[in-house]
DNA sequence: CGCTATACCTAGCATTGCGAGGTATGAGGC
DNA sequence: GCCTCATACCTCGCAATGCTAGGTATAGCG
C-alpha cells in the first residue's frame, strides 16, 4: 500500500520510491533494498504496476507506474486502512 | 498487541480474549484460534505473559495474565504503533 | 442421542521482511 | 590514476507468522 501510494503521486524508480517512502514518513520507513524491489517486482506481477527501462547518465534505471488496477487496489487499500486503523486505536484505548 | 491490550484490562482465557478482541474492534479483528493460541504460547515463552490452568465448569482452562514484563511492552508498542500510524497517514496523505 | 458452543491444541503451508552478498556506473578527493 | 562513496539494480535464503485443517473433550439443549 504505500509503495502504491508513493507511486500514485507520479512514476518513479525503486531508489527514488526508497527516498521518498523515508521522506513522507519523516525517516520512520527507510526500507532496505531487499524489502522494496521484490515488493515491486510482486506488485507489476499482480498488474498493479508496469515499469520501463531506460538509460540516464550511465545508469540503468527502471521506473514504475501505476496502473489502473494500481489505483483501484490502492483505494480499496486506503479505506481499509481506515477501518484496521480504527480498530486497533479501539483495542488500545478501551483498557482498564 | 492487541493481545496485550485485551489482557491490560485484567485475566483472561483464550476463547475470552477472542471474542473480547471481536467486540471491542466491533467485528473487525475475529481471530481464528489458529492464529490466538499460537501468539498467546509466544508471548508467554517472551514472558510478557504468565497461564495458570483451571477447571471451570468442567472445562479446563488456561487463564492469561500480564506480568509486569507485558505491561512495559504494551507501553512500547503503544506508543510505537503511534509513530507507526501516523507515518502510514503520512504517506497516504502526500498524495497527487 | 446428536448437534452446537465452549475450550483447548498442533502440523504444515504460504507469505513476506530483510540481512547479506553481488554487479555496475558516476563523481569527488588525493 | 585510484579509491571510496552514492546511485541503482538484483537474488538467495533464513526466520517469523497468519491461518487452514484437523484433532480432543465437556456442557447444554432439543
């Protein structure tokens, strides 16, 4: 959900998605590699995202997008998000 | 934690803590034992939790309760899930 | 006497986060 | 010229864990 969500904001690469995950949450997600590129990898299988390769300054660079199915997901995502979230805050605050 | 939190608000046996866990998130965490029992054996093993068997009934139970060791972590991952859901708002918020 | 609810359990599958290790380029310092 | 660091991608494999499936046993109700 939130690769997803950096994404919605305008295609990006895995090192750039890395950097702004770590920006938007103010350091509190700064995944490692090993977590994110696989997770992208699962997302464009699902047809969640598409990615193309290209060449800037030498460096080889794959960029993603989101696809439809992208959007769709990610807002299901998002108000589920809500309801989980709820949940927890209910389970947390109602105690002795 | 969400275990934790249940048992915060005193004693309790297993079935209790999933259907207290069921009523206080109005439905939306209904946890198969599969899950409960398994997490409820390693949070004892992590001592955050102490089980004394009882026969009530006629049926055996084994009631959970929160050592002091729980109470600290559940203070933790309080505050933790704080940062956490915050962040999450974050980047759902930053959007296009 | 059988069904349902209560109450416990474990085995094993599928998923996933991430540490570790690998490859290659560009830029900056000495 | 060379070394190091940042950029940028990748995979293997361990460890953790949620849940399905299956099992045991008792109480209560029709």
């Amino acid at each position: 959900m939130l690769l997803l969500a950096v994404l919605e904001a305008g295609p990006a690469h895995g090192y750039e998605v890395i950097a702004a995950l770590r920006g938007r949450s103010a350091g509190e997600f700064d995944l490692p590699e090993g977590t994110v590129y696989p997770a992208l990898h699962r997302l464009e299988t699902d047809g969640e995202l598409t990615s193309s390769w290209s060449i800037e300054a030498g460096r080889r660079r794959r960029t993603y997008r989101l696809t439809a199915a992208g959007h769709t997901v990610l807002a299901a995502q998002r108000s589920e998000w809500g309801r989980f979230s709820h949940a927890v805050r209910s389970v947390l605050a109602v105690s002795a």
